[in-house]
C-alpha cells in the first residue's frame, strides 16, 4: 500500500536538550509540500559534527533529529519536484544547491544561500518542520535530519545517486570522506612535492591524507593525541605521525624543526579546536603556506592571533563540505567510487543496526571508531 500523501510513523533519534543521549522513539513524518522529497533512510555515517551539537558546543534548537552523512530512496515527492522520482537512490545534503544565488554561481562558492547550517535555524523555508512527536514539532538539523526511517528535505538539498552504490559505504562521500578530501583538491589545491600537516586522524583528517596522497604530497604528517590512530593514517598515506604530547615544546616548533625551519606548505586542522587551529596556522610556510579549517569551531570560540602570522604571507582559510558544489558533485563522487577510484573500507571501522546509534557514539568519543555506520 502506497505511503504517498500520508503521515508515516517511524523510529528516529531525537535528542530533546544538551548532553543528553540519543531517545529513540516513535515520530510522525508529514508528507512533503510542493518542491520538497521523502527519503527512506538506508544507512548513517556518525561524524563528530552531531556530537558537537549533542555536546552543546554548536548551538542549534532543540528537540532535534540530527544525522547528515547518509543515504536513501525517495519514498514520494512534493508538487513541483522534478529533478528526482520515488524509487531513486539519492543523498540527502546538508548544502542545498539552489542553482541560482550568487554562491551557487561563483565557480568558487558552494554555500548556497538555502543552507541551515549558519543560522541552523532548524525549521524548513515555510518555518515549519515535518516532524512530529505526540503532537510536538521536532527540529531539523542542517536540512537532513538522517537519523530517523524517514525524512523529507528540500529539492534542492538531494542528489540521485548510482542505484548500485552500496548505502553502507557511500554514505561517507555524504560528508566525511568529500569533505576531507575536497579540503585538499579545491580548498588547498595542494601541489605535487608539497608538505602537508594534518591535525586530527579521525574520518575527515584520514580523508584529507588520502587526497594528499592522491595529488603527490611528498610528506604528510598526521598529528593526534591518541597514538592508535597512526598505522591507519600511515596505511592510507601518512610519511611519518607525530603526537604532540611527546614533545615539551608547542606542536608548531616541533614541525618547523621537523622541515629544517621553513614550516610546511599546507596545514589541515581537522579536530575543531581554537588551539589547534592557531597551531596548524603557526606550523605553516610564512610566506607561501596555507591553513585550512576544516574542523567545525563550537559556534562561540574566538581566536586571539598576531597580524604578522598572516602579515608575511600565510593564508588562513576555511573548507565547508570540502569546497564541493553538492548537487553536482555528489553523483559524480559516487560514480568515482563504482569505479573504484578509491576506496573507503579502511576507513569504517564499525557497521551496526541503528538501535545502537549511543554505542556508535561512544565509540567515536573513546577514539575507537573512525567511522561507525548505522543501518536501518
Ligand atoms: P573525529 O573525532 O573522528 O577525529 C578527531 C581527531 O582529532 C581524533 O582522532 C582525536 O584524537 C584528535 N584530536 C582531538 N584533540 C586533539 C588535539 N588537541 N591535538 C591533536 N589531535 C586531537 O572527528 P571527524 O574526523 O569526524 O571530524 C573532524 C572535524 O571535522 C570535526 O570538528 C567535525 O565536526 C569536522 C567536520 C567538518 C566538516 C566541514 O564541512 N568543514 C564536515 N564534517 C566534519
Ligand atoms: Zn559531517
Ligand atoms: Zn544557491
């Protein structure tokens, strides 16, 4: 029997305030308005910006479902949806790509003006959401809202994808994976023969050393503070792994004595950290190097810095979902994927039914998962 047209009662994760450990419960999903898609969620990645929110350091509305790293078939479509059909297997993202505001046209934007992930106002364009649970709204989170059966995003925030493509793994290039390695191929654009530190080894920062590699960095330095992490980075391309808590003096002198006093030519930070931020700034070329943030700063951090850290030459940059246009670029990741172009086995580490979404999650906080993967 269709479900078109009517509210369907499903499981999802809500998180009613701060601190507080996911509740799975019972919701109701309205159907879709005009421009708008109802998504069957087949599987989540768990990355570290929910539990940001989870934690209170990225401020948003609550009672809210969050999830944003996933992939689904559309179940039906709102009035007017053209660009995808039910039965299609698609990503629903956290950039909308609207086509037509002046991010989406500058060759080098990609956050369209349709995105909730500044204001994370929570609520759809008509200031409402399509969650409900015993007659009580429900936030969204980003515009996805994945950790639930069934959700529904805008049209412009949801890409068709290969309907081979295996949901338990291409649900990283949804964020984690695209984000890591587009920080290095469009953010940076990191040169062969180039040297590359990389602050921050969970799923992003591994991903920012798979395409440091891919492009022909010469040494990428992987920096954490849980040794455990170093075999993988080094499996997927890491020269050499430096834990800052072995070292008396501030991780930035330690790579400057590590590239004979020239600092490297490119730093990612990948943890979300002020700190580490101003360190990966301070461990670049002072002339010719660029830092890039990936990692997601708690919405209230400011940073004190000397001008002259920038005044000699550096660039301080940010990356958001690694500098890709969503919409367009997402079947494309896919379709690099099929043709194994590359490879994201190593770097998922856990794959769990979704009723375990709180050991996912604890996981990731102990820093024994890089990327735990929830399936319906
Ligand atoms: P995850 O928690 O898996 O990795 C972070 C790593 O940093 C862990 O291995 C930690 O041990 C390490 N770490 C923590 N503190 C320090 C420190 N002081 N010095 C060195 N290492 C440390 O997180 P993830 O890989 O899922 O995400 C990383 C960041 O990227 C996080 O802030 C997330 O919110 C952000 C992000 C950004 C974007 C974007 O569009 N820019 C998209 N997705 C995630
Ligand atoms: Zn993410
Ligand atoms: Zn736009």
């Amino acid at each position: 029997m269709s479900t078109a047209g009517k509210v369907i009662k499903c499981k999802a994760a809500v998180i009613w305030e701060p601190k507080k450990p996911f509740s799975i419960v019972e919701i109701e999903v309205a159907p879709p308005k005009a421009h708008e898609v109802r998504i069957k969620i087949l599987a989540n990645g768990i990355c570290r910006s929910d539990d940001h929110v989870l934690t209170g350091s990225v401020k948003v509305n609550f009672p809210i479902i969050l999830g944003h790293e996933a992939v689904g078939v559309v179940e039906s479509v709102g009035e007017g949806v053209t660009s995808v059909k039910p039965g299609d297997k698609v990503i629903p993202h956290f950039l909308p790509q609207c086509g037509e505001c002046k991010a989406c046209i500058h060759p080098r934007g990609n956050l369209c003006k349709k995105n909730d992930i500044v204001k994370c106002t929570g609520l759809m364009a008509d200031g409402t959401t399509r969650f409900s649970y015993q007659g009580k709204q429900i936030h969204n989170c980003g515009s996805t809202s994945t950790f639930s059966e069934y959700t529904v995003v805008h049209e412009d925030s949801v890409a068709k994808i290969d309907a081979a493509a295996p949901p338990e793994k291409v649900c990283l290039i949804s964020c984690g994976f695209s984000t890591g390695y587009g920080a290095v191929v469009n953010s940076a654009k990191v040169e062969p023969g180039s040297t590359c530190a990389v602050f921050g080894l969970g799923g992003v920062g591994l991903s920012v050393i798979m395409g440091c590699k891919v492009v022909g960095a010469s040494r990428i330095i992987g920096i954490d503070i849980n040794k455990d992490k170093f075999p993988l980075a080094k499996e997927l391309g890491a020269t050499e792994c430096v834990n800052p808590l072995d070292f008396k003096k501030p991780i930035n002198e330690v790579l400057f004595d590590m590239t004979d006093g020239e600092g490297v030519d490119y730093s990612f930070e990948v943890i979300g950290r002020p700190e580490t931020m101003s360190a990966a700034l301070a461990s670049c070329n002072m002339n010719y190097g660029t830092s890039v943030i990936v990692g997601v700063p708690p919405t209230t951090a400011e940073i004190t810095f000397s001008p002259s850290l920038l005044f000699t030459g550096r660039t301080w940059k940010g990356t958001v979902f690694g500098g890709w246009k969503s919409k367009d670029s997402l079947p494309r990741l896919v379709s690099d994927f099929m043709e194994k172009k590359f490879s994201l086995d190593l770097l998922i580490t856990h794959t769990m039914p979704f009723d375990k979404i709180n050991e996912g999650f604890e996981l990731l906080r102990a820093g024994k998962s890089i990327r735990g993967v929830l399936v319906f």
